[in-house]
C-alpha cells in the first residue's frame, strides 16, 4: 500500500488531458514491467497487460485521464500542472487496477492463478464520446467475456461501496449553440437582431420543450454551463454562444431527445431572426450493470468486507464512457466510497476535491477477489 500511494499522488501530481497521457502511460508501463509483467502500449496512450495463462476470464479497466480543472486542494502533491487536475478520481482507479495487476503476477507465480485476467489502462474517458471506443476499436475487449470498473464516489465512504444491477449512469451529450445577428444600439433593438434575448429564450424554453416532449420518467435534462455574448451594457452584440449537457437516465428516449433538441432549438430562435450554428455531440449511452457482473462485484465485497460495506446506489446522471464497453460486452461498475467518515463531502469535477486514500485498498481487495472468482467460475463451466 504504501507504494501504490506513493504511484497514485505522482500521478496526482502530474495530471495530464485526454489523449495526451504520455508520461501516464510511460509511468504505467514501468511500474508494470518492474513487476515481471508485459504490458503493451496501445495505438496513441494508454495500455494494457495481461496476467496468467489460458483464456481471458475477465477484463479490468481504468480510465487515466485527467479534467481542464484548476486544483484548489494545497496538498503538498497538488497539481504541478496549471489548469489541469485529477479532479474526477481518475488516478485512484489507475492505482488500484496497477495495484490489482501486481497482485495478480504475485499470485501467478505462486502458481495459483489458473486462468487469464485482462488490465486496461484506458485514455481519455473525459473527451466524449471516449476513449473507451479506442478500446474496442482496438480489438482489446474482442476475447473478453466479461468487464469491471470502478468509480470513486465521495457521497460515500471509504471502506465501502455502492452498486445497483441496471443503468447506473446516464446518457450525455454536449450541446454548443453558437447565435449570430446584426448588432447594434440597445436603445434600437428592432433594428437588430437581439442575439442575447434570443439566447436568454433558447437556455430556458430548450429545457421546458424537452420537458413536455419526453417521457418525464426518462428525467431528460438540459443544462448550460456556459453563456458568452457582448462587452458593453449599451450594445447588443453580433454573435454569442451557449454551451452545455444534455442527460438522460434511459439509453432509448435518449437517442428520441438528441432528434427533439435540434428542431426545438431552431423553432425557438426562428422569430428573432438569428442565425444558429447547432453543434451536438452525440457522448455516451447509460453503463448498464448486468446482473451476473454485479453479483461478481458483491460477492467479493462481502469476503473482503462483509455485507455491510455494500449499499444500493442511486443511479447518477453523471455520464461515463464505460458504457461502451457494456454495450460490448456483459459489465458493472461500482462506487468506491472515498469519503473520509465524518469528513467533509466533496463532489466530482471540482478542483477542491480530496479521496481518502484508504479507498485504494479497499478497490485493490475487491477487484482482485472478483477476479480470483471469475477464473474459478469460468474453470468450473
């Protein structure tokens, strides 16, 4: 363990963006060599090994990548990095599953590992729609029956988890929606194109359209994280921009919102006479936790840690690219607590956020008793 917390705040503070994790993969591939492993470097970043011999029983994955985030934490092995942080917990999840593959080689040459067991080590699961169609595209998951991953979740903590069989993320776009007018005198809108008026229309009748247009148990929701336009309070501008998400908890209305938003934001700025420039990007489907996979996860958190440490989840609109790969192929993915009991609750993608280390092993003894499982489970079939 104390290796592994060593590895993951070096990470911690090194951070690098999606598809530019050169040194991560760098230092992935060391530490994996170093432990009489071979893991081989993917097409641009990231990496995978495998451990054992025989068929592939399970693959594990992690995602190493970090967020555009400005790290407000003061650790002593804060961001090096300006503007960049692992703000989502992404180098917790490469710790464990280094931490799972060293284990795993430990095991192997005692001789007791009996089948194969595939690591990857995932880019860009912050650049939709992911790093994890690279994956597959890759042929990485072709030979492998099933897949786990993990997710660090401060709303619980340390020492426990959260699972649910089902969607446990949602569906989620990026929606940017650049408006264009001629400018001009506040005093004289009508001879313009009030491009902020017609802005100030599309970020709030978008949202109450899709509101009546969907299923309202399928909770599709828009919201915007960015609103640009102008320079002075006089002066209407000539173009400005909108930028945001679109999330849906159920993977089929979310393709029929995708087809209701485009029209909707042109029906909405149609009477202002603004041209619109409609970028949507189409992200990721819900991760779909199937039954087998999840009880693979459970069963191994109740011999690591009793019943207790299992709680249900509620399913997050939060969007994770790990969903490709249960589309590909049978998967879970739980909640690692990262909550320091008593501690203060932080939440994901802020630059103030803090996990509580201890939660490195607690991933690193589930993942690795889940594997063990699956090996034995693919022997006795």
């Amino acid at each position: 363990m104390p290796a592994l917390i060593n590895f993951r705040r070096e990470l911690h503070r090194n951070p690098e963006l999606s598809f530019a994790e050169f040194q991560t993969t760098e230092r992935i591939l060391e530490v994996l060599r170093a432990g009489g492993l071979e893991p081989v470097k993917m097409q641009e970043t990231g990496a995978y090994v495998d451990i054992g011999e025989g068929p592939i029983c399970l693959g594990l994955r992690a995602d190493i990548d970090a967020l555009p985030v400005l790290e407000e934490t003061d650790l002593d092995y804060s961001s090096s990095i300006e503007g960049v942080a692992h703000a989502c917990g992404h180098d917790i999840h490469t710790t464990i599953m280094l931490g799972v593959a060293l284990a795993l080689a430990k095991i192997r040459d005692a001789g007791e590992l009996q089948g194969k067991i595939r690591v990857i080590f995932q880019p860009a699961e912050e650049k939709l729609p992911g790093g994890a169609l690279s994956v597959i595209e890759q042929g990485l998951l072709d030979d492998v029956p099933r897949v786990l991953a993990l997710h660090c979740d401060p709303r619980i903590d340390a020492g426990k988890i959260g699972t649910r069989i089902g969607a446990i993320t949602s569906a989620s776009d990026t929606i940017r929606i650049e408006v264009n007018g001629r400018g001009g005198h506040t005093s004289r809108p009508h001879l313009t194109e009030d491009i902020v008026f017609a802005m100030s229309q599309i970020a709030t009748q978008v949202p109450a359209v899709l509101g009546r247009k969907v299923d309202v148990r399928s909770a599709v929701s828009v919201v915007w994280g960015q609103i640009h336009a102008g320079s002075a309070p006089n002066a209407i501008p000539a173009t400005g921009y909108l930028a945001g998400t679109m999330r849906c908890l159920d993977g089929d209305i979310w393709y029929e919102a995708g087809e209701l938003l485009d029209a909707a934001v042109r029906q909405i700025a149609a009477p202002y006479g603004v041209e619109i420039k409609l970028q949507h990007t189409r992200g990721v489907p819900p991760v779909l936790n199937a039954p087998d996979e999840t009880a693979l996860i459970e069963s191994a958190a109740r011999r690591e840690f009793g019943s207790e440490a299992i709680e249900l989840t509620p399913q997050s609109m939060g969007g994770e690219d790990f969903a490709w790969m249960t589309q590909k192929v049978p998967g879970a993915m739980l909640r690692l607590g990262t909550r320091t009991p008593g501690g203060k609750t932080y939440d994901l993608h802020r630059g103030d956020y803090i996990p509580d280390e201890r939660c490195i092993e607690v991933g690193v003894r589930i993942m690795c008793a889940a594997a063990v499982q699956a090996i034995a489970e693919a022997v006795a079939d």
